[in-house]
C-alpha cells in the first residue's frame, strides 16, 4: 500500500509500449483527486482504463475518497467512472479558469 503526498503521476505500459498515464493530487484530508487521465485511443474500450483506476485504488486503500472532473460531452469517461461507482457532485462552468465546464464527480473509498 502506498501514501500519498503531493502529486505522482503513473504511466501505464503494454509489452513496454505506453498507452496511457494518470496524475494522482493528495489533498490535506488524503482524499486523492485523479487528473489527467488518457489512455491512447488505440486502446480505448478495451478495459485498460477500468484496470488502472482498479489497480490505482487497490495501491491506496487508505485515501478516503477518490475525485475527479471530466468535461460534460465525454461520455465515455462519464460512463467508465459512473460504473466504477463514482456519483456527480457537482458541475462547474468555467473549471479552474479554463473556460470549459467540467463535471465534478466523487467515490468513497470504503
């Protein structure tokens, strides 16, 4: 099991070849927030996506919740975190300054 402070970020390989990576932020209470998440679209629908959140959460049994953010009209994020038990908290319009809104979505991790 691994503690996290600050920020890691985690490429995932298939037969030496990097197909996607994912940043880890710790916030002050331990809950992580997952950032950057891509898996190249070679491999999308596959389930590699699915496997890394699992193996992520699995490697931080003691983060106390899980959060991330993706834009509305990724429906396919949307859908792979909804199904990995995350639930919508929130919507913001200009997330963080960027001028896009982002769905805020959340996942105890018990």
């Amino acid at each position: 099991m691994e503690k996290f402070d600050g920020r890691k970020t985690y490429l995932f390989q298939l037969g030496g070849q990097t197909i996607g990576h994912i940043s880890v932020i710790a916030s002050e209470d331990g809950s992580l927030y997952l950032s950057n998440f891509a898996i190249d679209p070679k491999y999308q629908g596959k389930g590699y996506a699915r496997t890394f959140i699992e193996l992520l959460r699995d490697k931080v049994k003691d983060a106390p919740r899980f959060e991330a953010a993706t834009h509305p009209d990724n429906l396919k994020a949307l859908h792979l975190y909804e199904s990995l038990g995350f639930k919508i908290i929130g919507r913001e319009e200009n997330y963080r300054g960027i001028g896009q809104p982002r769905l805020i979505l959340e996942k105890d991790n018990k």
